[in-house]
C-alpha cells in the first residue's frame, strides 16, 4: 500500500508535463481506441487474491499498431500458464470533432492453456473469443460509455461438471475524467448464456492516462485476463485488487 501511494503521488506531482494517452483497455473490457501505426505497447497487469484454480495474477501484453486502426497483441499470464494472440480493428471513430457518430470496433483471438500437472484434458487447453465494441464519446471526450458483447469457447477449463463450454454475454463501462488525466471507470460483464459463476465480473477504480503511459488501480471480483476468463464470472463477490501500467515506444 505505501508503495502503491509513493507511485500514485509521483503521477500526480509529474502531471503538468505529459498530456492525454491512449486507453486500450478499461480494466478487462477493450475501448476502441488503437495504438497507432507503428506505436509498440508494452502492458504489465496484475490480479491479486486469485478466486479460483487455473485464474491468472501477473500477465504481460505486447502490443503493436500495424496502422491506425489495426493493432495486434500477444499476452502471456503466468499462474495459469496461458498465452493469448489478439487482433483489434476499429471501423468508426467518434473522437475526432469531424469522426463518426459512434465508436465501432472488434476485438477477437486465441489462446492455448499449457497443463504442467496434468490436470486439463487436451480439448480445454485451446480457446477462441470475439468481442464487438460499441464505444461513444461524450462532452468533449470527457464521459465514454460503452457496450462490448463477447462469446468465448472453452470457457470451461475448470474441470467442473456443466452442461456448455461456451459463454456468450454482454459488458458495459463508463468512463469518467474528472481532470484532464486522472478517470473514474466502472465496468460490469454479464455472463447471459453458457458455462458460467454465480456472481457477474465487476471492477471500479482510477485511472492515469499520460503521455505514452497508463496507470490504473481498481477493487473487482474476478481475476481473469483473458475474455474467456472473466466472461465466465466469479464464484465469489468479494472485491480484490488489481492493478496495471502500460508504455508506449516508437519503432
């Protein structure tokens, strides 16, 4: 907690000297904003207190934008071993004053679960999702909302005993600057068909946006990574902490 303030405090004595970043992420859900043609995104995140077996707690993302409106990304979360490719295309912006009315983007990939004890059958390793993102900005980019309808397959690598082993839902977030850097955001994923918890995926905190870096610190009930995680819920209700930073690099 110290540490986690004498980070916070430094931000905020070193705001005056970076302007507004890119956001590519609220916490779990993705906006539709890209990285930027030839922009490499570096993304380090951690879920604390994991709910759950086979849930992730450190993952680290690398992203890289082929043009301005296609990035691409690969991610690997260490607990449970599980590596990500990623693609994000954007078909409609409405951030800049001329843009489109609304934000339209996609977000969909794979994964592949190593099982180092022996304890998945072969069929759960692999997995695959799709996410559509619905994003519109309002009040001069001040307030975003969003909607992100998602299916995922094999989203049941728990080894529990269910009927499906796909889920299809629904995610919603807003997003809220109350200074021209510093965000409120809550988001909430709604798990509406499928293998799935008892209790809905939700996260609420702060974010940083600066120059080439974010920094984000929220209390959420689910500690997955991937859409195929935290589309499936939590099991339990009580709030955990998260956290995460990225860094952007010219290439």
């Amino acid at each position: 907690m110290k540490k986690g303030a004498m980070i916070l405090l430094c931000v905020v004595l070193a705001g005056p000297v970076y302007a507004g970043g890119m956001v590519n992420n609220i916490f779990f859900l993705p906006t539709c904003e890209t990285t930027g043609s030839g922009i490499f995104l570096f993304d380090v995140g951690h879920r604390y207190f994991d709910p759950v077996k086979h849930t992730t707690n450190v993952n680290i993302t690398f992203g890289y934008g082929i043009t301005d409106w296609i990035d691409v990304y690969a991610a690997r979360s260490f607990k449970n071993m599980d590596s990500v490719g990623m693609i994000k295309l954007t078909f409609l912006n409405d951030m800049n004053p001329n843009g489109a009315p609304v934000s339209v983007g996609l977000l969909a990939g794979g994964g592949y679960k190593e099982d180092s004890q022996d304890v998945l059958a072969s069929s759960d390793q692999p997995s695959g999702f799709a996410q559509i993102i619905i994003q519109e900005h309002l009040f001069k980019n001040r307030v975003s909302l969003g909607l992100v309808p998602t299916y995922a397959w094999n989203t049941n690598f728990y080894n529990f005993k269910a009927r499906y082993d796909q889920s299809a839902g629904v995610g919603g977030f807003v997003e809220f600057y109350f200074m021209d850097r510093f965000s409120v955001d809550g988001e909430i994923i709604a798990n509406l068909y499928g293998f799935g918890f008892k209790y809905m995926a939700y996260n609420v905190g702060l974010k940083y946006a600066g120059y080439r870096h974010t920094f984000s610190l929220w209390v959420g009930n689910c500690a997955g990574y991937s859409p195929v995680e935290y589309i499936a819920g939590s099991e339990e209700s009580s709030l955990k902490v998260g956290g995460a930073f990225t860094r952007e690099f010219d290439l």
